[in-house]
C-alpha cells in the first residue's frame, strides 16, 4: 500500500486501525489475506467497519 500506514490490534476486541491518503471514491475493496491460511488459528473476520 502506497501512502498508508497500519496500527495492528494489540487483543483480542481491539481494531486495527488502517490509514491512507484521502482519496474520493464511491467504492471500497478490501482485500484480507490470512497469515496462517487453512490453519485453526487463520480465520478473519470483520465486526465493525468505518470509513471516514
């Protein structure tokens, strides 16, 4: 990513926090990659999302 910066959760119920240059768009993509893919300890998941 160019022009961002990212603050990892520290626990469990924490956001991580991810910032980026302003841009104007009508549509957002994420695109989440798991650090441990088909492990136990790999699943994702998103329980609040907010663009400002």
């Amino acid at each position: 990513m160019h022009g961002a910066s990212v603050e990892w959760a520290t626990a469990s119920g924490t956001p991580t926090v991810i910032t980026f240059d302003p841009v104007r768009t009508s549509r957002l993509r994420l695109d989440l990659t798991s650090g441990y893919p088909g492990a136990a300890d790999g699943a994702q998941r998103i329980v609040a999302f907010e663009a400002r």
